[in-house]
C-alpha cells in the first residue's frame, strides 16, 4: 500500500489540483443544504436557450485550412491574381495618362510655334518675278537720230512685253543696310547709289538692281550707270584694273571690293547677273563710248574688313 505523501511532497500543480477538487465539494454541499432548506429552486434548462459552451465554440473562429493558409501566404490563389491583375490595370492607366499629357504638352508647342511663324511675318523685298532680259543702262548714244532713248532694239521681240511688266516693280523701302553711295578712286567715280535701274532711276545716279543683296552680304550686287549721258558716270570702266578697288558706303559702313575681271559682253548675256556665293559687286555700263551696242562688265570681289 503506498504510504500517505504530505504537503511539502506534493508539486504546485497538484496542490492546485487538490485546491480546485475542495472547492467544488464545499460548493456542492452549500448547493444540497441550499435546496434541503427550499432556498435554491431547481429549473429545467430552456430548450431554446443555447449553452454558453456552444455559443463560444460557434463564435470562435475556426482557423483556416491549411492549404488556404499555403495559398495567402505563397500569393498563389485567386485573390492573390485578381489583385495583381488590377495593380497591373492601375500602373497601365497611370502610364497611359502620363503619355497622353507628354504628346498633348508636344502638340501644344508645335502648335504655339505655327501660330508665331504665322504672326511674324518677314518684311518682304520687292523682288523681280522672272531674270532680266537684257543688261541695264542700254540707250541709244545722243549723238543719233532722235537722241537718248531706251533701246529697244536690244530687246527680242517676243520678250519686250516682259521687260514693259518689269517698268512696275515697286522699289523697296529704304534701310541702313542698303548702299547710298559708290567710289572708284582710280577713275575718280564719288556718286550716289539709287534702287532700280530703270532708265528713270539712271536718270539720278548709280542704280542697284531689284533684289541683288546689300554690301557687304554674300551674293552679286549689281549696279550699272551710263557711259556718255546723265552725268557719263561710268566713262571709264575700261580703264580699271585688277586690284583697284570699289568702295561702297551704308549708312552705318564702309565696304571695300578688290576688281578682279573685267569683260565685254552682248546685252542679252544676263549671266553676268547672277547670284553668288560670295560677296561680289558688278558694275555695268554701255560700250564702246558713243556707240553702245555692247556692255562692259566689270567685278569685284569684298577685301577683308
């Protein structure tokens, strides 16, 4: 028989033990004294009534399966793709925004640079439509019958109303960068310089043709003056040589060309007028003296400044 063990063998958990047993006894007995002496009255539990065990069981929360729980923790079931399928739909909408308002800012700023192209118009130079025909300053020598005049015998017949539509061109507007005077020291030439070569304009002094470029800008400029009337500017041209040099003035500077070539050409050989690339000037004037029937054609090319 095993002997009767005492307090101090006992170990916590079994005083608890022993504790608890006590105290349910004691409390059955206060219960059976209780309903001896018709203080405690015994109900019948209510049928509907559902036991406090029952109810916390039911709103405990039953944990999860643990395939379920593999699944929310790998992010491999279908929530986890739904989710990520709308994180995709989000981040595409952002990008699709942000490229809609990159290609709306380029197409407004293209547009703003249309609209002032439109708005800042260039003033224009009054230019000729079609290459002259002949070469400027023709007349007939005064010494001839019925005097000075323009010649239009130089003129083919078929090209002379062209010439008559280029009488109309209008001059341009007066500017700082255009030439108001000309000197050729080596023949003694100090005259000024006016647009058009019309013979009216010739008339007045050196004239520039309609559209040639200012001194001093790359490109022919050409200028033409008579040999023996209204003033016998260019008389002379035939004896210039190659290094003198033809002077032209602004109204705000001086250019310096160096005479390179000088020629005698047919009136209708209008080549001689055409554009460049480098700053050039070409004089012109109707030779020989007193006859008239040819053109010298002398050019020179801008010194360094």
């Amino acid at each position: 028989m095993a002997r009767k063990r005492s307090v101090e063998d006992l170990s916590a958990e079994e005083l608890r033990r022993l504790l608890v047993e006590k105290q349910r006894g004691e409390r059955q007995s206060r219960l059976e004294y209780f309903r001896r002496t018709g203080r405690v009255v015994v109900v019948a539990p209510d049928p509907g009534q559902i036991p406090l065990e029952t109810f916390h069981s039911e709103t405990t929360e039953t944990p999860p399966p643990a395939g379920a729980r593999r699944e929310k923790e790998s992010g491999t079931g279908p929530r986890a793709w739904i989710s990520r399928f709308l994180l995709l739909l989000e981040l595409a909408a952002v990008v699709g925004l942000v490229l809609i308002l990159f290609n709306g800012f380029n197409l407004l700023k293209d547009l703003n640079q249309e609209v002032s192209l439109v708005l800042e118009q260039p003033t224009l130079t009054p230019t000729p439509l079609i290459n002259a025909v002949v070469l400027p300053s023709g007349h007939t020598p005064p010494n001839s019958e019925g005097g000075v005049r323009f010649n239009e015998a130089e003129i083919p017949n078929h090209l002379r109303p062209i010439v008559q539509s280029l009488a109309d061109i209008p001059l341009p507007t007066p500017g700082p960068q255009q030439a108001v005077r000309i000197q050729i020291p080596a023949i003694g030439v100090d005259h000024p310089v006016v647009q058009g070569d019309g013979y009216e304009q010739l008339k007045k002094g050196v004239g520039q043709y309609i559209g040639s470029p200012n001194p001093g800008q790359d490109g022919n400029i050409v200028l033409s003056a008579h040999n023996d009337v209204f003033g016998e500017i260019f008389r002379d041209l035939a004896k210039l040589k190659n290094g003198d040099q033809v002077i032209l003035f602004t109204s705000q500077q001086t250019y310096t060309y160096v005479i390179n070539k000088s020629q005698i050409v047919e009136p209708t050989q209008v080549e001689v007028m055409a554009p460049t690339r480098e700053p050039v000037v070409t004089l012109i004037s109707c030779y020989p003296y007193l006859v008239d029937n040819k053109r010298i054609v002398v050019t020179a090319i801008l010194e360094d400044q």
